[in-house]
C-alpha cells in the first residue's frame, strides 16, 4: 500500500510517499534502482545483514551497477566479522562499488540521484514501514549527513578479510563509540543495537577494552581513556 502526500516549501514541492510491507517497499526500490541514472548513497546501520535482504539486493546492485552509476554505502564496523554481510560487501566492491563502515550510523536510508530518498518509518522501530522523499531540497540535506559520515568512514577492500582492518589501532573507534554509549547511560542491550551487535559481544568488546587499559570497572576504563586522549571528555 502506498499513500502520497505533497509538502510545499518556498523552493518548491516535495511529496512523501508512506509505503507498508515490505513487498510494496522493495517494489519502489525496484523502480527507483531501475530508473537511478548517476549515484546511489545508502548507510546500512542494521549490523548483520540477513541473507534474505543480501540476496534481493544484489539483482537491484548489480543492474545500478553493470550502468555505470556509481554505489556509495557506508556500513557499521561490526559488519566486517560477519562472513555473510562482509562476503557481500566485498562482492559490492570488486564490481566497482564503494564502502567504508564506521561504528554507529544514525538511520538506515538511501538517496537516489539526490532527489529522492528512502527511510525507514518512525526510525526504524515499525517494520515493514517506509518513507520516500522526493525533491532535491531534502536530498541535498540528506546527502550532506551522509558525506559527514563518508568523510570519517574506514574504508573496506576487497582483499580484507572478515574482521581485519590491517594493523589495529590502539583504541578502536568501535570501542570509542561504546565508551560514549555506555557514559550516555545506554544498558548493554541498547548499546548493542546502536552498534549492530549482540549483547554478549558488548559484554567481550568491554572486557577487552578494560584489559587493554588494566581498568577494574567501566566507570575507570572511561576516566583512564580520556586521560590517554583517546576519548573526548
């Protein structure tokens, strides 16, 4: 089912579909892969990608792709330990598409040609729900949000394996991103699901972190790594 609305602006008019079901969603990504004529942006926030969304996207990837527009993604770090997810961006890459991860992304989205975009519904917490944007107004602030994260973003290759990114760095920023979760008052529960993990691999992610800085509880492990700089205060 799709609904359409226009919102007018003094630049002009914007109209908003609402899709719901997953079957009308793919089916307006179907449309806008096939008409895409120069960039697709996209950040994938989710973590692991379930095999059966890797599979209906790679038809629509491969088309935008094989036509010479260009595919930037960005992705969550946690995404490189995951074969199936890194086994497909490493599949993205080698046909010519780029993508970096960082590690937390603030939605899912995809901006088409900078005039169009797709997001989730209420961010995220309905499935099966969704937005499309269309008019270059909003595009052009979307696609400014993405170049923010772009700009930061590790880059991915196809010759990395799952999980290595070459010679680590003495605080990651993944770990970073937890500390500030964690000082933010998230449980282990919501801090997993910012940063597309499990609870338990927040649970090994903060017993490393705490071993690395010889930190006896969270609380110290946060104190010792912004006196060390590596976090902000």
């Amino acid at each position: 089912m799709m609904r359409a609305a226009p919102i007018r602006s003094p630049s002009g008019s914007h109209h908003v579909t609402e899709l719901t079901g997953l079957a009308s969603i793919r089916r307006q990504l179907e449309q806008l892969a096939y008409r895409v004529q120069r960039e697709v942006l996209a950040f994938g926030p989710g973590g692991l990608q379930q095999r059966e969304s890797i599979a209906a996207s790679k038809t629509l990837n491969h088309h935008v792709l094989s036509r010479g527009v260009q595919i930037r993604s960005v992705y969550l770090d946690s995404a490189r330990r995951d074969k199936a997810t890194s086994a497909h961006l490493r599949w993205l890459c080698a046909r010519g598409a780029e993508v970096r991860t960082v590690p937390m992304l603030p939605m899912r989205m995809i901006v088409f040609d900078r005039e169009h975009v797709m997001l989730p519904s209420d961010s995220g917490r309905v499935p099966g729900k969704a937005v499309l944007l269309s008019g270059s107004g909003v595009a052009t602030a979307i696609t400014e949000l993405f170049h923010h994260f772009w700009r930061d973003a590790a880059l991915f290759t196809v010759e990395k394996d799952t999980g290595d990114q070459g010679c680590e760095p003495e605080f990651p920023n993944e770990w970073k991103a937890l500390l500030r979760l964690l000082r933010e008052g998230c449980t282990d529960e919501q801090a997993g699901r910012r940063l597309g993990v499990s609870t338990r691999t927040v649970g090994r992610i903060t017993a490393e972190m705490m071993a690395r800085l010889g930190a006896r509880s969270r609380f110290e492990a946060g104190v010792l790594a912004t006196l060390k700089g590596w976090v902000d205060q």
